[in-house]
C-alpha cells in the first residue's frame, strides 16, 4: 500500500489534477479504494482533495470535470491490494490430513484480506491440471499446490505453464525438474519417525516395525525410520514394513496387519510398532485386542501413532507424532502472498525457499510410559 501511495503522489505532481476515477483505472485498484488511498493522502496534507478528483498542493482546484489521459500501467504499478488478492489451493481433498493444512492457509490468507479459493484433485494426476487451469482461468494470484505424486516427490515441463508465483505444500519437486524451483513448504515426515524412534529407543525397545499403508507420507516415514534405527545401532529393520491395504481391503487389511504383529511379538521378533495413521493405530489396537491370543498394549507392544488428530480419543491414549499441519499451511499461504506482493512490485524474489516443519511427539500411555509433569501432550 506505501508503494501505491507513492505512486498517486507520484501521478498528481506530475499531472496537477487527476480524477479518482481516472487513478483507479490507471491503477487497476477499485475506485472505492482509490478514494480510500486519495482520503488518506489528503489527511496527512500530501494531497488535497476535492469531489471525485485529487490535486496537487497550491495549484488550482480543477474547473468542470476534465479527464487527463494517462498512460498504461505498468505490471508492476498494477499491485493487488490485500483484499483483492485471491490464492487458489489446489489438494487431494480437505478432510483427514489435509483439513488443517487448509485451515492454516485460509487463516493466513484471510488476515491479509485475501480470499482463498478450493480445487480439488481426488489424487488423480489428470486432476490437478484440470484444477490448475481452472484456478489460472478465475485470475488467481498465486497457487498452492500439492500434486498427486505417488512418492511425494516428482515434476514435469508443466511448471512453465503456471504464469503466477507458487508453492509447493507437502510436495518435493525432484531433482533436476522445473518443480524443484519451486518454493515448497512440507513436514519433515523422516525427522518425525526419528522422534518416534528415538523415543522407543530410550524407553528400551529395539525391535521396532512399522505399519503403514501405501502413501507419499509412508515413503519419507520409512526413509526416517530405518536411518534412525541405524543411529542407533540397528544396522536393519527387524521384519520388513507391514503393509496397511486401503479401500474395500481395508478391514481384512487390519486383521491380518494385528496377526503378522501377534505372531512378531509371540516370537520375540518385534516389541513396539509405528503405525500411520493415528486412526489405523486405533483399529489396529481393536484387532489385537480380538486376537485369541490377544495382545496387550502396552505390556506386550509399545505403539506410537504417526499423526495425532484422534489419538488421545482412544480408550488407551495413544503416544503419538504430531505433524505441524496448520502451520504447513500458514507458512505456505504467508511465504505465497510474499511472492504475489514481490512479482506485483516488480521485485526480485531472491532465493527460492525450501522449509521442513519438525513434528512434535506427544506422549502418551500406549508405550508404558508417564509423561513427566508439564510435557504430557504438550504444545
């Protein structure tokens, strides 16, 4: 906005006399803040202002109503003002995950008197052009985006038809790919499961496995996983990931998850389990508890939970990995609307930015441990 003051400054010492109405066009700003801005020059005695036009300090009040002809704007005079600023948002959906991520960007977009606006892409990788275009076609002013990459890492030549400043939000572009110039904002998912490990560890577990289902999440969970457990000693992972199936499979899939660890813990070949998510740990620990030869959590398995938006709802409240998902999107939303004021002012955008948010771990009973006082599910 001091940039826009300026330049009305600017125009009207030039000119002698413009129209409010000729400044907004000129601008390309609403004349309803065009009269805003000339209101607020004039109180500081910068400019004076008369009906429907501004003038210059000392020269004449303009007669009749003459219309001075200025020149085009320049891109960079055309600066989106906060409340004009829309961000397009583009995510697989917006329940589970994704819900506070979206709730983050919205607040920050939001504060700044901007609008967000939703598209979503059902993981399909067709969809995310689709919603791309669409977003481009409405006139956003920038986009965040999380594309439905299998891995959570990928790219393609797309990025150049994206003609607006964007972010990357729990998406890696990969190396070498257009998407890796990209500003990206995401949870350090690796560092999240060495926390996890690090604290079965500590309470004196080594065999540790973890369950997870298919997912981009799963394949930096398990990358920090297995580094971990070598930090510690443990040169491999003592069974091999135990696969969660999702959709129709999903119940059967959790039956013969809590069967495979019943079997592990019998043997003496697993004593604690990382489980993705926080909802399959819950239906997990229901299916050890059916087993006929059931097992007991904690006294048989330690269990921590990677995600944490219903896993101090358990009956055993769950010790668990928090992702920072609200702030993933309220430093993706305030990093974009840096761009979006940087391009509009012609500025250069410096050094493209590459942010990992930390998790946090939670503790709670389902390792058999008590939280010392004043860290039990801290914030």
């Amino acid at each position: 906005m001091d940039e826009r003051h300026e330049r009305i400054v600017e125009l009207v010492r030039e000119y002698g006399s413009l129209r409010v109405a000729d400044l907004a066009d000129h601008l390309g700003i609403s004349a309803v803040t065009a009269r805003r801005d000339v209101e607020a020059l004039a109180s500081e005695g910068r400019l004076d202002r008369v009906r429907g036009a501004v003038h210059w300090p000392g020269t004449p009040a303009p007669q009749g109503r003459t219309r001075q002809t200025l020149p085009e704007a320049r891109p960079a005079e055309r600066t989106p003002e906060p409340q004009d600023v829309v961000i397009g948002m583009v995510v697989p959906q917006s329940r589970h995950y994704f819900g506070e991520i979206v709730r983050g960007a919205r607040e920050a977009v939001t504060a700044a008197g901007g609008r967000l606006v939703l598209g979503y892409s059902d993981y399909r990788l067709d969809q995310d052009a689709v919603q791309v275009r669409r977003m481009l076609e409405a006139g956003v002013h920038g986009l965040l985006l999380t594309p439905s990459w299998p891995s959570g890492t990928g790219g393609s030549e797309n990025e150049d038809d994206i003609a607006v400043p964007a972010v990357l939000l729990e998406r890696r572009g990969e190396v070498g790919t257009r998407a890796a110039g990209l500003d990206r904002v995401c949870t350090d998912h690796a560092g999240g499961a060495g926390l996890a490990v690090r604290h079965l560890v500590e309470l004196g577990h080594e065999k540790i496995a973890l369950v997870a289902g298919d997912s981009p999440t799963t394949v930096q969970l398990r990358a920090g996983y297995e580094a971990a457990l070598q930090v510690f000693g443990v040169t491999a992972p003592p069974v091999e990931p135990i696969v969660l199936e999702a959709g129709d499979r999903a119940a059967a899939g959790m039956d013969a998850a809590a069967e495979r660890l019943s079997v592990l813990v019998a043997k003496g070949e697993v004593t604690a389990a990382i489980v993705l998510s926080d909802t399959d740990a819950i239906l997990l620990l229901q299916s050890l508890r059916g087993l006929k030869e059931r097992i007991r959590v904690p006294e048989d398995l330690a269990l921590v939970a990677y995600d944490d938006d219903v896993a101090a709802l358990s009956d055993l409240p769950l010790t668990a990995v928090a992702p920072p998902k609200f702030e993933v999107g309220e430093t993706a939303a305030t990093l974009l609307l840096q761009r979006v004021r940087e391009r509009a002012a012609g500025a250069s955008p410096g050094a493209r930015r590459h942010l990992d948010l930390l998790p946090e771990l939670r503790v709670r009973a389902s390792c058999g441990e008590s939280a010392p006082d004043g860290l039990k599910e801290s914030r």
